[in-house]
C-alpha cells in the first residue's frame, strides 16, 4: 500500500511522519511511506490544511495529528 | 458599585493587566533602583509588561479559538461558501475567514482547494484578506491596549475591506488570470468526516497553543522590543514630522512601509502602542498593522505560484488602497469620537 504524509516541513507534520513510520513498523505492515513537502502537489492533491495523510491515494486526516491509536486503525483499514 | 464599574474593573485587570504594569514599574524602581524618569526606565519597563502580557494572554486565546476552530475546519468552510452566491457568498466568506484557523502559510492550499471547489475567486480573496487581518486573539489583545470601540471598529473595516475587495475581484473577472494547472482534475478528493470527541478537540487546542507560540514568539519579542526603543529613545518630534497628524502622508508612508514587512499581528500590537503612545494618529497606527498583516513579501511570492502577475497586482492594489482609506477614515473620525 501506498501512503502519503504531506506537510511543508512543520513540525506537526514531521510529529505525523514519525508516528506514520513507527505504526507501519509495528503493525508489520507492506507499506512505502512519502513524505510531499510541495506546496503545489500537496494543494493538488485536495488537502487544504496540513498536516495531511493519505493512504492508497484517498484522504483520511486533514488539518491535525490523529492520536496513535486512530493511525493504526486508518493504516488497517487502508 | 454598579455593573460599568465592575466591568471597567475586570476590563483593567484581565485585559490591560494594570496590575503586572504596577508590578513592573515597582521592580524596576525599587528591587533595582532605576530612576521613574529615565528613558532606560520607560523602556524598560514597556519591554517587560508588555511580554509578560502578550504571552499570558495568548496563550489563553489561542487556546480558546482553537477549540472554537475545531467546529470550523477548513473543508466545512468550502461547503457552507458553496452554498451562497454573489455578495453574501463575499460576507460569509469574510466572516468564515475570520474564524477558520489560518496561517500565510496555508493561502496556497486553501487558494487551490477553494477554486477548485469551483468557488468565484472573488470570493476566495475575501476568506484571504479577512482570515490573517482579523482573528479572536488579536481582537482582543487589540481591546486591551485601545479599547473595546477600536477594537471592535477595527474588525468592522477588515471585514467590509475583506467583502469589497473581493467583490471586486469578482467584478473584474479575474478567473482567466490563475494558473492553468489550478483547474485540473484532483487525484483523491475523499474527505474526512472523523467525528472528534472533546478530548480529541483539547488535545487539538493545545496543539495549535504550542505550534503558534513556536512560530510567532520572535516576532513578539522583536515587535515589543522596537515598540520599547520607540517608546524610550526615539525622540517624539522625530515621529510626530514622519507620522505625525500634520504630515498628510503620514498614512500613506505607514502603509508603504509595512507592505513587504512579514510579521505576526501580535507582533505589531507592540509597535502600534508604542507609536500612539507618542502621539500618532490612531488611523496611520491601524494602517500600519493592517498593511503588515494582510500583505507581505512571502506570502505574495507564494500566491505568485497561483495566480498571474496581473491578478496579483489588482489584489495587492485594492488592499493598498483600502487600507489607506480606512487609515483616514480613523484619523479623521476618532478624535470626534472623542478616542
């Protein structure tokens, strides 16, 4: 699966990344992980408030950092 | 004691915090020893009340908008806009803009998302020029240096300016001015509808607390630190021949002064007292603000990516010109309102 965090380098943003990654690898999930700091790209891809995730190309979190719990159970259903 | 009296006092204590500025005044002159009518004194003291004061009410409001802003996210705002046609689509986007939580950062993706959501730009502009001009806290730290009139004036004629501005983008029809790639498809457009829970809103309140204090406390220090060179050592005739009520220009400097200027309203807060402590029109101080906050350097070179030159040109013109009317307009009605 493919999953997206995009954020223009904002420390919540990175906060999200890291959360991303460490679920991915406890979940021992087949995953591969980017990071998009564009400004462009991240507006095209429809998030208006960063920091964003995406999984499998659909938009699941905008505008916040989701709590662990809650990026696991995305990451599952994704 | 009746209710203004209460009122008054609340005002004074909670907002002007006259007692930190007692507090202050009294430590310099007394734990350290600083005479009452040096310069090093007012200034000083001025730095230090005003920090103190700054970053205690922050923190409070930032707080408490957020938890208001979680209710209005950035993707609720496009669906209510796009429910509303021609000029009450321009007021409620202004008024939107006011309480959805921005940052200059964030013009692009909400400029993209909102045309795309095939939004007339004109109502798009007024969302930006009303979200960094006008929000909960600076609304309020603006009531607890000038009062509750002006501050409440002041949101009046961000709005209208917001409303006017964008009413005549529209009008221009501009649309053939933004960037081609703008109007492609989107990608993944599912939106989250996660229902937060109060717990999940606090949590989010803190959040944007600590990430806002982390962008803007340099700003604050510096703006406080200018206002209180301003207020100690620049002498006031000096202010008064540049900015003064006799200089015709002066709203008009100020204003051209504080276009490429990029800082945090709470920052300019600072020096705004400062400059009316020294007796400059309350109208050039507004114009001063509002040209720092609602245009700056970076952020116009982010929406160049956007937006063609001419665009640009016609949004930064109108606001230009807004804002120095507005400037007059204060110079010219607060002293009959006797402020």
């Amino acid at each position: 699966m493919e999953i997206k965090v995009l954020g223009s380098g904002c420390a919540k943003c990175k906060h999200l990344l890291q959360m991303v990654e460490f679920s991915v690898k406890e979940l021992a999930l087949d995953a591969n992980v980017i990071y998009v700091t564009d400004m462009i790209s991240i507006a095209m891809s429809g998030i208006m408030n960063t920091p964003g995730l995406m999984i499998n190309g659909k938009i699941v979190s905008t505008g916040r950092v989701p709590r662990l719990e809650e990026i696991k159970e995305m990451l599952l259903k994704g | 004691m009746d209710l203004s009296t209460i009122l008054n006092w609340l005002n004074d204590q909670l907002l002007r915090m006259v007692w930190l500025d007692n507090l202050v005044k009294w430590f310099f002159s007394e734990v350290i020893g600083i005479h009452s009518d040096t310069l090093a004194y007012s200034a000083l003291t001025f730095f230090f009340y005003d920090v103190i004061k700054i970053f205690i009410l922050l923190s409070v409001l930032i707080y408490i908008s957020s938890y208001i802003q979680s209710y209005f996210t950035v993707e609720k705002t496009r669906k209510i806009l796009s429910k509303v046609k021609g000029i009450p689509a321009n007021i409620v986007g202004s008024l939107l803009g006011t309480i959805t939580p921005f940052c200059s950062c964030s013009s692009i993706p909400i400029f993209i998302g909102f045309t795309k959501a095939g939004l007339p730009i004109g109502v798009t502009f007024s969302f930006l020029i009303s979200s960094p001009l006008v929000d909960l806290a600076s609304v309020v730290l603006l009531a607890s240096i000038f009062g509750w009139k002006i501050a409440l004036l002041y949101v009046l004629v961000g709005i209208i300016l917001a409303v006017i501005g964008g009413t005549l983008i529209t009008l221009f029809k501009m649309e053939k001015y933004v960037e081609s790639f703008v109007y492609q498809q989107i990608n993944g457009s599912v939106e989250e509808s996660v229902m937060l829970t109060k717990k999940d809103r606090r949590r989010y309140s803190l959040d944007q607390l600590t990430d806002i204090l982390k962008r803007v406390w340099k700003y604050v220090l510096i703006g406080v630190g200018i206002g209180a060179l301003i207020h100690g050592y620049i002498p006031a005739s000096f202010i008064e021949a540049v900015l003064g009520k006799n200089n015709p220009f002066s709203v008009v400097i100020a204003t051209i002064v504080g276009i490429p200027m990029y800082a945090d309203i709470f920052g300019t807060l600072p020096i705004a007292e400062a400059l009316v402590l020294k007796g400059v029109g309350l109208g050039t101080v507004l114009a001063f603000m509002m040209a720092v906050t609602a245009l700056s350097l970076p952020s116009l070179i982010l929406l160049k990516k956007v937006v063609k030159t001419k665009l640009l040109v016609v949004f930064v013109s109108i606001v230009t010109v807004g804002i120095i009317i507005i400037g007059y307009l204060f110079n010219f009605i607060t002293p009959l309102m006797g402020i």
